[in-house]
C-alpha cells in the first residue's frame, strides 16, 4: 500500500510542477489552484507512505521520479530541448533507486 501511496505523491508532484510551467505560459492565474492542490496532495500522500516506506527512499524516489517525469513532460508538452545529459542523468537517477531497493 505504501508504494501506491508514494506513486500518487509523485504524480501529485509531478502535476503541481507542470501547473509551475503553466503559469509561465499564460496570463490565466487558474493554474495557481493547481499548484497549491498537487503540492497539498503530493506531501499528504508522501507523509503517509512514510509510515511504510523508508524515509531515505521514500524521499528520493519521490523527488527523484518527479523530476524525471517532470522533464519528460517539458520535453513531450512545453517543448523543452531534450539533451543527451539529461537522459543520462535520468538514467543514472532510476539505477540509483533501483540500487537503493535492492
């Protein structure tokens, strides 16, 4: 139950940041709801995985998948250039967790 529970915080996360890029993009100041209801989501579920979960993955799978998902979404929604680096920073980032699992 803890990892589905650290997988809706990281989506949570991953939302409340795009909605950050969205409000770069726009004059509407609606995103801004969105934003404060992914980032409000994304620690309440972060804080309950935390009763399953160890605090040292917990945090990095956290922090770490939703900066990677984060990125896929500026490169496939915003357009962002997609750099060799960053895929392989992404990379070395899941082999961590992974390793960190094992």
């Amino acid at each position: 139950m803890g990892i589905l529970t650290l997988g809706g915080a990281i989506l949570s996360e991953v939302f409340g940041s795009s909605m950050l890029k969205v409000t770069a993009v726009t004059n509407n100041r609606l995103p801004v709801v969105g934003i404060i209801l992914g980032y409000g989501m994304a620690f309440y579920l972060l804080s309950l995985a935390l009763m399953t979960i160890p605090l040292s993955f917990a945090y990095a799978a956290w922090s770490g998948v939703g900066t990677a998902l984060t990125a896929l979404i500026g490169f496939g929604v915003f357009k962002e250039q997609l750099r060799p680096k960053t895929v392989v920073g992404i990379i070395v980032l899941i082999i961590g967790l992974v390793l960190m699992r094992i």
